[in-house]
C-alpha cells in the first residue's frame, strides 16, 4: 500500500525552524510536532543557507536578481 506525501506551508516550516533557532532541540521539536528528525534538519540546513529564498517548493530555490 502507498502512502501519500505530507506537505507542509512555507509557514510551518519556517515557524519549526525558528524553535530550533530558539533553542530547543530538534529532536524534542520533530516529537512534539509529529515530523521526522531528518526532515527538520533538512528544513533548518535550507532556511540557515538562504532565508530568503528557502522553501520555495518543488526543489527550485528563490534566487535573487543577482543569483538569475
């Protein structure tokens, strides 16, 4: 049987980020909200390299005017 793919708004991801950032350990973090560790180490390593233009969906980053 095939599982369906959870998706999750650009503003979830960030808000998670965020508690991590804040201080709280990711692993406490991924088990309060029902995520994997993994996922949320991916989320962090994404939003830390480029804030901006992270979370831009389907794997295509937000580059900026100089980036194009």
């Amino acid at each position: 049987m095939k599982t369906e793919r959870r998706h999750y708004e650009k503003s979830f991801k960030k808000m998670t980020v965020e508690l991590v950032n804040s201080g709280k350990s990711k692993g406490e973090t991924s088990i309060d909200l029902g995520i994997r560790q993994e996922l949320l180490s991916r989320w962090c390593s994404e939003f830390n390299a480029n804030s901006t233009g992270s979370f831009s969906g389907n794997g295509r980053p937000n580059l900026t005017l100089r980036q194009k």
